[in-house]
C-alpha cells in the first residue's frame, strides 16, 4: 500500500540515490532539491511503501494562483511496485483542481517516453511544440572583449516592455516563456521582476531606442540559459549573442541553452548561425495540458 508523504530536507541523500543513473548520471533534481523543500506554494510530495522507504515522488509549482505545473516525476527503478508515477500524479492534479486553478501542465523531452504515456493515459493533451537548442561552451583563458559591442543591461522596465510586448517572438508565446523548462504566462510583473530588477534584462540601445533584447538566467547546471531573444536585423543579433556569449564566460558556465517557438523564422535562423543544435533532433520539447472543464472541473 502506497502511501504519500511531503518531501523533507532529511530526504536528499535519498533522493540523490534514486536520480543517480537518471539521465547518464546528469539529472538537475540533486541541484534544484533544497530548493523545492524550502518553496512554499505547491507540493513536494512523494510515495513510500509499507515500510516508509521513499520509492518516487514528484511536485506541484503554483506558477501563479491559477496556473498549476506538475514537475520532476521520479520513481526507484529497482523498485518492482507498480502504479507509482500513477498514484502520485493523480494526487497532485486533485491538489491542483481544489485550487480551481485554470490550466495544469507539464512539459517533457520527446524521448521520455515514460512520461508521455503515464499523462497521456491520465488525460493530458499535447498543446505545443517547441525547439531545444543548445551549444557548448569550450574552456578559453582569455574572456574575449568584442571591442565596440554596445549591448547593456537594460534597467529601464518601460523602455523593455515595450520593445518585448511589440517584437515577433513575443507575439508567438501565447502558452508562456520558459524558465528553464517551465513556461510561465506572461505579464509586465514576470518580466520585470524575474529579468530587469535582477539584471537579467540585456539589450541594445540606439538612439534612445531598444534594437535588440534578451533576458536570461544562469541555472544550476553550468549553463546560461536564454528565456527571450529578439533583434530588430542579423546585426544587432550577432552584436546581443556576442555580449551573452561573454557572459557565458565570465560566469563559467559550460552551456548556452535556448528554447524556440517553431513559427520563430528569425530566432531559429540566428541560433543556427550561432552554432545551436538539437540533443537529438528538432521539435524535441512537448508541452501538455490537461483539459480541466472536460473533466467535470468548472
């Protein structure tokens, strides 16, 4: 008999050794674990069997009161209890529904094929797809200048609403931008207090005007990763990855990672052009949504 439990702080050698094979041995789960103990909103729950060991678990993030996000599912493999991803997902999205929240999501890589079946038999629908490019960082001694490379900090947060709210790929993002792999809707209050208020905002400015703008963030796993990326031609582009690049360098990060809308002609172009490519192949991040209103939830 399952039975769930709150995930706590006193779990992590536990968790360490369950995700320890888990993607060749790289999952982010051993990096991100304090911290999904210590968040407040949503559930860090798992599943322990008859004898209290801990077998799986999983989390709910509230990304805004009514948006709910279902993350970081991960079961024993050695384990031979069946139903776990089940029974914990299922949990979760009846935590979710008692928040009358308006969408429950999740998004995954195309090969978890795990993954794919257990939500799709609970009720998930895949919404969207999106392009997961990355490239590698080598080691240099040197961090390079690009002398004359006028790309800043913006701190100016009218000044970046306005040049975001009207560019392509923002008009492209209807389901959210990534956050890492979680896409958060969009409003004035994410962008600025997530990017501009922490000095994640970078851009070109031209005569009192933005021609070019990114946000980004360094995450856990020595990797820099860029959540927006627009300029107004290849130029100021080329200039805006530039000054990201050496960003990338100065914070010793081992990665540059970026996650495409497919209808984005100009960011997939760029990244191509900057040396970006797919894990494996192209459309390889999948987001679902689990119709609530089809399911009696109104």
């Amino acid at each position: 008999m399952l039975k769930i439990r709150k995930i706590k702080s006193s779990d992590k050698d536990r968790v360490t050794e369950i995700t320890k094979d888990i993607w060749d041995g790289d999952d982010y789960m051993p990096l991100v674990f304090d911290k999904w103990v210590k968040e407040k909103t949503g559930e860090f729950v798992g599943a322990v069997d008859e004898k209290g060991k801990l077998i799986g678990f999983e989390k709910l993030t509230m990304v805004t009161e009514k948006d709910a996000w279902i993350e970081g599912l991960r079961k024993d493999m050695n384990s031979e209890i069946k139903g776990v991803g089940i029974f914990l997902s299922n949990y979760l999205i009846k935590l979710a529904k008692a928040k009358k929240v308006n969408t429950i999501r999740f998004t995954t890589y195309f090969q978890n094929v795990e993954s794919i079946s257990l939500f799709s038999k609970i009720g998930f629908e895949i919404i969207e797809r999106r392009n997961n490019k990355f490239k590698e960082i080598p080691k240099i001694k040197f961090i390079p200048e690009y002398k004359g490379n006028r790309s800043e900090i913006i701190k100016d947060e009218k000044l970046a609403l306005d040049y975001f709210h009207r560019s392509k790929s923002a008009k492209l993002l209807n389901n959210g931008i990534n956050i890492s792999w979680v896409l958060h809707p969009i409003t004035d209050k994410l962008i600025t207090d997530k990017f501009v208020k922490t000095d994640q905002c970078l851009g070109i400015i031209e005569n009192g005007e933005i021609k070019a703008l990114s946000f980004f963030m360094i995450r856990e796993k020595d990797e820099l990763f860029i959540s927006y990326f627009f300029a107004d031609n290849d130029k100021y582009a080329k200039e805006l990855f530039q000054k990201l690049k050496q960003i990338t360098y100065k914070n010793k990060q081992k990665y540059m990672n970026i996650i495409i809308h497919l209808k984005d002609k100009e960011c997939n172009q760029w990244f191509k052009q900057f040396g970006f490519t797919s894990w494996e192949e192209e459309n390889d991040f999948m987001l679902f949504d689990l119709p609530i209103k089809q399911k009696g939830n109104k």
